[in-house]
C-alpha cells in the first residue's frame, strides 16, 4: 500500500481574473521543504476551483469573467471542467467550450497565447462553477515542441466501473481515464511522458483499490464530499501526498525487481455518508522527468538564460518560433 506522507490544504483560495476563485494546491515556485517540485515532478501546479456561485452577467458578451490573453511555454496546461463552462481561444486558431465534464488538454511547447472566460452560456445563466488546472512539465526534448490543442469530450473518455473489495457484484463508483493506463485500458491525452489522470466518483458505501506505479509521483485531490483513503479521513479540498516513489537509479533496479509494479490506494465511501452526495476524487500520478527547472509567471524552461531569452523573445515579438 502506497502510504500518505502529508496531507494539504491550508492555503487561502484567490482571484485568477474574475472568473476562477482557486486555492493554489502546488506550485514549482515554492520553496516548501515539505512539498516543491521535486515530490510533485512532473507537476509544477495545480489549481482547485471550489464550486462557487456566479450570478448572471448582463455583459457576459462584451466583458465575460475570466482571463484575457496571456502567454505560456515549456509545459501543459490541463483544465477540467467540473461545474460551468470555460471558452477557450489561443493564438494556434484553437477555440471552443469546455462543458461539464470536459478537459481541456493545450501543450504550450515553443510558445501560445491563450485566453479563458466563461463561455456566453454559462456567463447569461450563471450558477455553480468549479474546476481544476493543472501545469504539466515537459522534458527538455520536448520543451520546444509545436503547440497545440486536445478537446477532450467527457464521451471520449474510458470509464471504468470501481468495484466493492468485499463483494465483487457491487460497483460503488467509476472513474474516467483521462490520460495513462488503467489495467491496460489507455486513456483519451496524449502526453509526453508517463501520466495518470483518473476522474473518480463515488456513489455507494464500500471500499475499492487503485493502482498506481511504483515509480511515479502521487497526489489525490478530493474535490468534494469526504472519503477514507487508506482510513484516513480526507475532506473536500484537501491534497493527499503520498509517500516518495522507488526511484530507478542505477544499481538498484535489481533491488526491487522482485516487487510488484503497482502501490494500493484504498478508497473507503464511509457508511455513514448520505449516498445522495456523490464523492469526486481527481488522482494524479506521474514518472518524474528529474531534469532542473527556471520558471517565472508563465514560463518554465530548464536554464536561467533559457528563461531570459524566453522573456527577451516575448517582449520583441518573436515568442513562439
């Protein structure tokens, strides 16, 4: 079983434009001996946006909440679409909505302009609105690598059924495999290097298992409602960190081939808990890339001077080529 190491979650939520109230869960630019980039790698940020409320704008046309035009290069960014709606349109021609359950997967590369608002729909009704973002590094191979833009549709996506450990006939949730692999069924993205991302739901008392590789970075977001995981008591908003993956350095493959390839996660749906409520997870596991990182705001290269040519570049209109 895949121990928890920490569990976070005390940050103060904040404004990203006037559109996404989030709490900043991980960052590569914090210097926090207990959770930075190197226990988060290949994951330099993470972003839960809490379902808040949203009345109705009467300019959700001419001055939509959100974010105006920005930059961004050297990683992913993944947003997922949990309440609400999110238009996208960058500077590669892509655009279109995120709708419930949709992710929005844009590989940054060599260099993109974005914006995100609230799309017309949403903006005119208004309601509840909750999402993620998650920054996904790239490998230095790949830093420069064109942009581009995957629309993932909630149908798109793999669902599996999370089967009750004590009763083999009772499903108590299902997960959708956004990117990576579950027991051999592949998810929607395509990434650069080895990701999981499973969108899970809980729906009925029990408990079920997950598996993840020995060897990547793990995280689990629980996004709403409140679980046991491995019978630790987790609330809504809370980040679970768990314990460091085996590292494949030289010289000790040989020490841990004879282990199996996957950890247990446990994931219990307390009896006690009012079936109506529905709990959402979001894990998140990772092979760490292991090469150094210099970021500033929008930008995350591999080297100082990478990062100053990358500003010099934005500032005299050569960004992105």
């Amino acid at each position: 079983m895949r121990s928890i190491k920490h569990i976070h979650g005390e940050k103060e939520s904040h404004w990203v434009g006037d559109g996404f109230f989030v709490k900043t869960l991980i960052s590569h630019l914090d210097d926090n001996p207990d959770l930075n980039y190197s226990h988060t790698d290949p994951f330099l940020l993470f972003d839960y946006g809490k379902p808040t409320t949203f009345s109705p704008n009467p300019d959700y046309k001419l001055q939509p909440h959100g974010v105006g035009l920005h930059p961004h290069k050297g990683f992913e960014t993944v947003t997922i679409a949990y309440s609400g709606e999110i238009s996208h349109a960058d500077s590669t021609g892509g655009r279109g909505d995120i709708l419930e359950g949709d992710v929005q997967w844009m590989t940054a590369g060599r260099g993109i302009l974005h914006e995100e608002f609230h799309s017309e729909a949403f903006g005119q009704r208004g309601g509840i609105f909750s999402m993620v973002q998650l920054w996904v590094n790239l490998p230095s191979a790949h830093k420069l690598t064109d942009p581009k833009y995957q629309s993932i549709k909630r149908a798109d996506m793999p669902i599996v059924d999370l089967i009750d450990n004590g009763d083999e006939q009772t499903v108590i949730g299902q997960a959708a495999i956004i990117a990576g692999d579950w027991h051999g069924i592949a998810g929607a993205a395509t990434t650069f290097t080895q990701i999981n991302l499973w969108d899970i739901e809980l729906h009925t008392a029990g408990t079920t298992s997950l598996q993840v590789p020995k060897t990547h970075n793990t995280l689990l977001l629980v996004q709403e409602g409140q679980i046991l995981v491995n019978g630790t008591a987790v609330s809504a908003g809370s980040l679970i960190e768990f314990s460091a993956p085996i590292r494949n350095h030289v010289g000790t493959q040989s020490e841990h081939s004879s282990l199996p390839a996957t950890d247990t996660i446990e994931l219990t749906y307390p009896a006690t808990t009012d079936e109506d409520t529905p709990i959402k997870l979001l894990l998140l596991s990772g092979e760490p890339i292991g090469e150094p990182i210099a970021g500033h705001g929008p930008f995350v290269m591999n080297t100082q001077e990478e990062l100053r040519q990358t500003f010099r570049d934005y500032q005299t209109g050569n960004f992105g080529y």
